[in-house]
C-alpha cells in the first residue's frame, strides 16, 4: 500500500531545497570570487586590484 505525502509537507520540502540550492550558489560565488582575487594578487599591485573591484562594485550598483 502507497502512502500519500500531504501537499503542505512537498510545498514545505520544495522550498527548503531552493533555499539550500540558493545557500549553495552564494557560498560558491564568494569562493570564486576570492580566487579570482588571489589569481589577480599574482600579477597586479593591491591597489590596481582594489580599484578593479571599486569598478566592478559600482557597475553592480548602477545595475540596480
């Protein structure tokens, strides 16, 4: 005999998932964000780094 799982648990199941899929992404977009910085440590002075940054943070805030 199958047993039927309550929508309101699937609904509950779903959205714990997308959260931990969503938690997932964040967590990997800081760590390739990080090694992209420490790869661009081995060939540019921390302040044309810190300015590249500065750039890409102000073209992230004009996005909106």
């Amino acid at each position: 005999m199958t047993r039927k799982i309550p929508q309101e648990a699937l609904d509950q199941l779903s959205q714990i998932s997308a959260s931990q899929v969503d938690d997932f992404l964040k967590r990997s977009s800081i760590t390739f964000l990080e090694c992209a910085i420490n790869l661009m440590a081995t060939h540019m002075s921390k302040e044309e780094i810190a300015a590249t940054l500065e750039e890409e943070a102000r073209l992230v805030k004009e996005m909106g």
